[in-house]
C-alpha cells in the first residue's frame, strides 16, 4: 500500500497539467471519429455519501430529452476530480452519450475491494436516480491505471446481476493495474456481445504491461471483438509525443497522441457497440486496419496483438506482476516466461535533487536529451565516454523524461 501512495504522488503531479491543445505538428480531428461532437453538455451533481465532498457526477448532452447510452468512468489512483479529465468526459457528452464519474477514496483505512464496492454503488445510484437520461441498455466502462482493471470486475457485476448492456456493452482499459473481484470463473463468463479495448502506453514504467496482458488472454471475448493496443512514443519537429502511465489522464487533450490515441477509439467503440457502426468496428477493433493504427503522418503508428507478449523486464516497473499486491500472481508465470529486455542504462539517482549520473554498458559515447512532461527539450548532454554527470539543479521539480542513445527513462526532479 505504501508503494500505491508514492505511485498517487505521480499521478496526482501529471494531473497539475491542466493544458489546453497545443500541438504545433498536428491540429484536432476535424471530422470522422475523435472530433468533436455537436451537443451542449449538462453536469448533474449528485451527493456521495461514501465519499462525503466528492459529488458522482453525470455528464451528459443537454439537448437530447431521451435516455442515451452510457459509459461508466473509473478514474486513476487519486484522480478524485473530475475536472482533472474533464477533456474526455466533456467529449464523451458532446458525442450524444452520458458518462458517470464517481470519486472513490484512497486512504489507507479503505480496502481495494471497498472502492470497487464504492463505485458500483456510486453507478447504480446516477442509475436509480436519472433513468431519463441513462440508457442502460446501451453500456460502456471506461478506465485508467486503477480504474482500468477495476472496470472488469466492476462491468462483470453490472452485466450478470444487473443485466446492464442487453443492447450493447464494451470494456476500454488503459494501462491498468492489479484486477481485483475478478475470479476464472468470471472471466469465463462474460456476455457473448461484450467487445474488449486494452490500451498500453510503451514508455509506462508505473503498471507492468504484464497485468493487461493476462486479463486480455484469458477473458472470454472472441478475437473478433477485442483488441490488445500498443501507444509508442514519437518526435516530430523537435517534439516529443510521450506514451507514458498518465497520457491521457489530463484535464484536457493538448496533442495529436490525446486524440488519435484515445479520444477516437473512445468514439469508435463507442458508435460500433451503441449503433452496430461496422466503421466504428474497424476503427476500435480493427484487428490491425490501417484505420487503427495509422497515425498523422512522421508519428510511430500503434501496434496491435491478438496474443500479445510482455517484451519488457519488470523491474521497469513500478508494480510488478508478480508483486504480492496482485491476486492473479498465479498467472503470471506464462506471462513472465518470454524472454525480456536487455538493459543497457543505469541512472541515479531517482528520484534527483541537484545531479544526475547515467552509465551505459554498451556504448563508448552518450548523448543525453532532456524533456518535461509537454514535450519540451530543455537540455542536450553529450560525453565521448560511457559515464556522464549532468547538473540539474536550475529545473524546478516534477518529472522529466531522459532519452539516453535512444532510449527514454522517466526521472523525477525534488
């Protein structure tokens, strides 16, 4: 738990950015999916007594008078505020559809479970409370980092007992993290119209890919309907798309990775599984069309798997799949078995306070770029020698991203 805490401080970090687009390569969808929608939205706050302060709140377009379809958010470790990602749920609404956000808390003295317990309840209570405006014939679960697994055990229960998404229901989970509530048994035993959207992000050194993987090998979806996707980083012009942990965890989506990366399969998945869409199919679960992956023209394009495999090592990252956190340590090991990644660069220390030391292995030179978290270049470091010192003590703190001979590491600045 004390490691869950520090993975908070992060998070809660990247979620200051509250910036508006600002890409100088590529401007916004203009039409097609990842656009924006043409409605008004309307916010309804409704009293969480779970979470006293932390209002659930529905989102929703405002000129539609009927119910609409419906897709349920569950937020990152600590994004108890919605105007943290109020980019995506203000998208979400503009499309025509309703998106439910509640808070959950995150102290110590709260099980994982309790917050899954919180949010379903939270999600039925929007439900009990405005069946005008939900539709939950029509469903969808949305989720990030703890949110994203969450929404597997969360959308078990509201499809079996509920009966929630007779007319359509999908699962769109983005780097997600340890799946809790979530027995074989459930993952046998998911409805046959479910469709299935994993995301991971290449550069996230926070949840080990190895936790999305084995959720998407064993639920039982068909290849057909879901998909495994892969979000590379890339530099065009200077600028650097960052596909790291929080990419899509802010208050608004300020470069073509937002939107191409997140907001249009949002849209996709979104007009398949509610309008029987085959575009929106082909878009989201495209089974590697080149309407999925392809990117604006000098981005990395996406990668997709129907059997993906872990590539990375995990001492990458943060919370390991085979960490005693994980109630599916289990299953793992298949997982673990393919052969991992070589590193070549050490880097301390990191956390840093004024200097950085790097050491390669293979490598007799170093060039060192330095980015913030927008992409900006704020230092080039060269040594003809395996070893460098890099004095860093004019930035102010936060977290940095180091391309080392090509190779990107997270640092974070006290």
């Amino acid at each position: 738990m004390k490691k869950l805490l520090v993975s908070l401080l992060i998070v809660l970090a990247a979620d200051i950015l509250h910036a508006q687009y600002n890409d100088p390569n590529f401007p916004k969808p203009t039409s097609g999916y990842g656009s924006d929608g043409v409605h008004t939205v309307d916010v309804i706050s409704i009293v969480n007594l779970n979470f006293p302060g932390h209002p659930i709140k529905i989102y929703h377009p405002q000129d539609i008078s009927t119910p609409v379809p419906t897709i349920f958010y569950s937020h990152a470790y600590g994004g108890t505020d919605p105007d943290n990602i109020i980019g995506v749920l203000e998208f979400i609404a503009k499309k025509g559809y309703a998106v439910v956000f509640v808070p959950y808390p995150t102290t110590t003295d709260v099980t994982v479970e309790e917050r899954y317990g919180q949010l379903i309840a939270g999600f039925r209570k929007a439900v009990q409370l405005y069946p005008d405006i939900l539709n939950t014939q029509k469903v969808g679960f949305l989720g990030h980092s703890f949110g994203g697994a969450a929404s597997f055990g969360i959308a078990h229960e509201c499809f079996t007992v509920d009966g929630w998404g007779e007319n359509g229901r999908f699962i769109y989970a983005l780097a997600q993290w340890y799946a809790y509530n979530l027995t074989p048994d459930d993952l046998n035993d998911f409805p046959e119209n479910t469709k299935v959207l994993v995301e991971v992000f290449n550069d996230d050194t926070t949840n080990d890919h190895r936790m999305a993987i084995d959720i998407f090998n064993h639920i039982s979806v068909s290849t057909e309907e879901k998909d495994f996707l892969l979000v590379p980083s890339s530099t065009v012009n200077g600028y650097t798309y960052s596909a790291i942990h929080n990419m899509p965890n802010t208050s608004a989506a300020f470069d073509a990775l937002d939107y191409y990366a997140y907001y249009r399969f949002i849209d996709a998945i979104s007009d398949y599984t509610f309008n029987g869409n085959i575009t929106g199919k082909d878009m989201a679960l495209g089974n590697g069309s080149a309407a999925q992956l392809t990117m604006p023209d000098g981005m990395a394009n996406l990668q997709q798997f129907e059997n993906p495999q872990a590539v990375i090592d995990q001492s990458n990252y943060e919370f390991k799949c085979s960490d005693d956190l994980n109630p599916r340590i289990e299953y793992c090991e298949s997982v673990m078995s393919i052969p991992s990644y070589e590193f070549s660069v050490q880097l301390f220390p990191n956390p840093i306070s004024d200097f950085l030391f790097i050491e390669t292995q293979n490598s007799d030179k170093m060039e060192v770029v330095l980015y913030d978290t927008l992409g900006h270049e704020t230092g080039i470091y060269k040594a003809n020698e395996n070893a460098i010192k890099i004095d860093l003590s004019h930035l102010a703190g936060g977290i940095y991203f180091a391309e080392i001979n090509g190779k990107k590491e997270k640092i974070i600045k006290l």
